[in-house]
C-alpha cells in the first residue's frame, strides 16, 4: 500500500502473477541444475547452433544460455523491469531455435533428451507473451 501511495511500482514476489512466479520457480531450478552441469561439462558434448561443443566452448555456451540469461530475466521479473519480456522471449527464442536445430541434426546423438528443453522453452515464452503487461507497470 505504500508504494502506491507514492507511485512507485511495487517489485519483489509479491506482485508477481501466479505463472511467473510458477516460471520464477522452474527457471531457479533450471539454473541450479545448469551449474551442476557445468562440472561435467568437459566430458559432455552440447549443440549450439548447429555445431557440437564441449569443453570450455561448451561450458561458455552453458554459463550464457542456462544460467547468465536466465538469471537476468528473474532479476527483470523481481524488480519490473520494461526490458524484461522481451529479453525473456528473445533468449528463449535463441533456445528454441537451438533445439530445432539439433533436433533435425543430431536427433540420433542426443535422443528424445532434446525434446524437454524445446518443450520447456516453448512454455516459458507463453508464460512470457501472456504476462508481459506486467513489466510494463514498472
């Protein structure tokens, strides 16, 4: 009440709407498991546009998609931030396209373990597109 009383948006979970916190929570959870990825990383191969990367390549591509971006867009949810939505649809437009990609290049190599992420993706950029008004009241 205070903070409308000022005029000044309010910021933190409170506000947030019930799917972008459901969305905060997943992209928590996403992150933390992207870190405990990051240990295995020299052992692992990842797709990234195309291209099979592992190592400290595979590991840059890890600590940007998975954990830098997604960190930035749960610091745009918490503070209300305009830039927010479209940084959160664009970085999960990068994801999506990625997985497309590796979905028709190296289906056989990563399996039906491609399929979680495209999935998700395609769910967070609703979530995203749906409440986008909310980073407007900022």
């Amino acid at each position: 009440m205070f903070y409308m009383i000022l005029g000044a948006a309010m910021t933190g979970w409170r506000p947030l709407p019930l799917l972008l916190k459901v969305l905060f929570v997943m992209l928590v959870l996403w992150v933390a498991m992207s870190v405990m990825v990051l240990v295995t990383m020299p052992e692992r191969e990842i797709a990234f546009l195309g291209l099979l990367l592992s190592g400290t390549a595979g590991a840059l591509v890890v600590i940007v998609l998975d954990v830098l971006c997604p960190l930035a867009f749960l610091v745009a949810a918490w503070r209300r931030l305009g830039w927010g939505a479209a940084f959160g649809i664009f970085y999960n437009g990068v994801f999506i396209l990625n997985n497309l990609i590796a979905l028709l290049l190296f289906r056989e190599k990563f399996g039906n373990g491609i399929w979680f992420p495209l999935v998700a993706s395609l769910i967070f950029v609703g979530i995203i597109v749906r409440e986008r008004r909310y980073f407007r009241r900022a």
